[in-house]
C-alpha cells in the first residue's frame, strides 16, 4: 500500500503531542495559512472536524489554541482586498446618451 508506513517490531513510534480536540469544524484559507471557521467565506479546505486531534505542531504553525482555535488576524501578513471600483453607470448617463443618439442636443 502507498503512503501507509508501518513500524516493525520492536521499533518505536513517533507521535506528536496533542494540543487540543476540535469542538467545531475548521477550515483553512486558500493560501493555508490559516485556520478560520469552517462556514466562513474564507474557508477553502476543510482542516478538522469535531473530535479530531489538533496536534501541538499544528496549532504552533497556524497560531492556534484551545481558547483560541482560530488564526488571528492578520496571521501571517494578511492582505485586505481592496475595495471594488464602481462602475455602475447612473439612469442620468444613459438618458442623455440616448438623447444625444437622437440628435437631441
């Protein structure tokens, strides 16, 4: 089987330590860098489900705790997207387009 390792007899297995259990579903972000509620519109992937281990290496990665099971904000350097341009065209504008297709002015 491919990706499955299994430890022979008399060798010893290394586990990471367990931060927390998750109590919600999480998600991480596009870029997966951060942890965000799983019903957040941030949310890209799925990370953990209710039950599953956070391990410490996880949680030290992402910044996350117990109290704390999301990624703080603006962790790491997070850019905030710029406000759309408006380009909705005002009634006025195509009024007076359509007057002066008409020859009106």
């Amino acid at each position: 089987m491919s990706g499955l390792t299994f430890p022979r007899a008399g060798e010893e297995v290394e586990r990471s330590p367990t931060a927390f259990v998750a109590d919600r579903r999480l998600g991480r972000t596009a870029d997966k860098r951060r942890v965000v509620p799983y019903e957040s519109t941030e949310a890209a992937f799925g990370f953990k489900a209710p039950g599953q281990k956070v391990t410490a290496q996880e949680a030290a990665f992402f910044g996350i705790s117990a109290e704390c099971p999301f990624s703080p904000p603006g962790w790491p350097e997070t850019k905030q997207a710029e406000p759309a341009e408006d380009k909705a065209v005002t009634r006025a504008e195509v009024e007076d387009k359509a007057v002066r297709k008409k020859g009106g002015r």
